[in-house]
C-alpha cells in the first residue's frame, strides 16, 4: 500500500471540517473529556497521549478498560478510524528518568498492554515498537515473538520514542534496517522521512504546529483575524503538510 500520512492536530474539531479533509491524528488526552463528539469526515488515527501521561506521572493512570471504553465510542460515534496506538511506555531518557524503570521493562509493559488491548478491541490497535538503541528495537521485535505475536503478519507496527530524535541519519538508519515490517513512524521529522518514506507504512507529525508558533505572525492570508500565530490554523497545517509531501516526493 502506498505511504499515508497523518497530520497531528490538538483541534478535534478538524475531523468534523470539510475544508481539510486530510488523514488526521489526534491523541486520547484532547478526545476523553468531550461530551458531544460528531461523525468524521476524513480517517484518522487515535495517539494514546502516552509521552505526556507518563513524562507527568511516572505511570498510566488511565486503565486498559477506560481507554478500550473510549475506543469504542470514537468508533461509534466519530468513526472513519483506521487505527489505534496502545497504552505504551515510550523509552526517552526523560520518560525513563520518570518512571525509574528501564527499556526493558518498558518493552515488557507495552506488549502486555497491546494484548490485552487487542483481546479488548481487535485489531484496529496496533503493536508498537519501543527502545533506544537499534538493538534495543530489535530486542522487543523478538520479546513481541515470544509473547506469541507475529510482527510480520501485521497491517500496521508503530514505532515510538523517534520524534524527539535529532539526529537525522539516526532515525533514517533505525527506520530502513526496521523495514522488513509495515512501520508507522510516530512523530518523525520531515528530514527523516526523505528518502525513506517508500519503506513505510505510514507517519504522522504536529511539528508544524511549533513552526507556526516560533513564527510569531499568522499568515499573510490570516492577516486581521483571530489568532496572533498560526500555532492552530488549518491553513498553516495543510500548506505545510503539502511542504512535506512535495519534499518526501509522494506527490
């Protein structure tokens, strides 16, 4: 299939607008608390909000059962979801330093979680990768086949803890040597995906959004309107997002 990529937003209401209408991810923690949700009119993927649980409480302090009861009234509700990230314990230094355990015992966390979430809701969760290193990926490559679950069959294998990476050649290197598997790059800059983005499955980014605010002025085109910076502007992302597109040559 050919690459597809996800736009972060932290505005949910973009999945309602026609005027975008472009594969959006958005995370858990922007979705939890909204009462009334409507139907989507683009697909879109469902972020966990791990990053952010874990780098303020050390742990998940949202249970399996609570995020599988979530899932189910996106899919009811919103619709058009093509996939979800399970709970997972991302393995970045500052993560690490949080919750005092170690890549290991992340990986360990992550594949439980993905089983039990997957026994809760099928297969519109997704298995994902965690570590540091490239031997630590390739470790939990081997933990998941251990724990009974076949990478190689699967549509869709996330691979986390990349997008705070700076170093390009690092991430390329990581994301070519992991491609035997479907991956969706999580968060990846737009310099990593060039030249790799034909051996992935998918990504997706909300880099755009810093962009726009260290930018400090709304576009030319958003001149006397409402916002200060285009930190949240649709017009922004989607010229962006066509930026990246062009650059990675998918269009």
């Amino acid at each position: 299939m050919p690459f597809e990529f996800y736009l972060g937003t932290h505005m949910y209401s973009w999945l309602y607008r026609e005027d975008i209408k472009v594969p959006l991810f958005v995370s858990y923690r922007r979705l939890q608390f909204v009462r009334r949700l409507k139907s989507a009119v683009t697909n879109w993927a469902l972020d966990s909000g791990g990053f952010t649980e874990l780098n303020m409480f050390g742990e998940w302090r949202t249970s399996s059962a609570q995020y599988a009861d979530a899932v189910r009234r996106l899919q009811a509700e919103v619709g058009n979801l093509d996939f979800v990230a399970p709970q997972d314990w991302m393995c970045e230094p500052v993560v690490l330093a949080k919750t005092r355990r170690t890549v290991s015992e992340h990986q360990d966390l992550t594949i439980l979680n993905f089983k039990d979430l997957r026994d809760q809701l099928g297969p519109i969760v997704i298995p994902v990768l965690q570590g540091w290193t490239k031997d630590e990926y390739f470790r939990c490559v081997d933990k998941y086949f251990e724990a009974g679950v076949d990478l190689n069959t699967e549509p869709r294998v996330g691979i986390g803890s990349v997008c705070r990476r700076s170093a390009t050649s690092e991430i390329k290197d990581l994301l070519l040597s992991l491609s035997f598997l479907k991956l969706h790059a999580f968060g990846v800059k737009k310099r990593g995906l060039v030249g790799v983005s034909d051996k992935l499955r998918s990504s997706d980014s909300l880099a755009w959004a810093y962009g726009a605010w260290k930018l400090g002025q709304p576009l030319p085109e958003c001149l006397g309107g409402t916002h200060k910076n285009c930190a949240n502007c649709f017009r922004y992302a989607l010229k962006w997002r066509a930026e990246l597109l062009a650059m990675i040559g998918t269009v």
